[in-house]
C-alpha cells in the first residue's frame, strides 16, 4: 500500500496537481487582496512585499 502512494507522489504530478487545485485557487485570491491592501497603505510597504515576494519566488 505504501508503494502505490509513493509512486503517486513522485511519478504521478498531473494528479497530484489536479488534487490541489482548489488551494492554489484561494490563494491567489488572498495573495491579491493582500498585494491590494498593501498598495492602499502606501507605495513603500508595497515595494518592499513585492521585492520579498519576487525573491521567494526565486528560490
């Protein structure tokens, strides 16, 4: 039983994506009415997020 569960977790991405879709779908909702709140604050606590942001994304 193991096995089918790590077959699935390193060879089967497609599904495994699927099956997180609907996170990845909220998130992006709460990423841009964070980026929103951030620009209504002021221009440099949304500078400074999205350099941060930017950068994690390099990683």
């Amino acid at each position: 039983m193991m096995f089918f569960f790590l077959v699935l977790a390193f060879f089967d991405l497609s599904s495994l994506r699927t099956h997180f879709w609907p996170l990845t779908l909220s998130f992006g909702k709460f990423w841009r009415a964070w980026q929103k709140s951030l620009r209504e604050r002021g221009g440099r606590a949304f500078a400074e997020a999205s350099a941060y942001a930017r950068e994690a994304m390099t990683l």
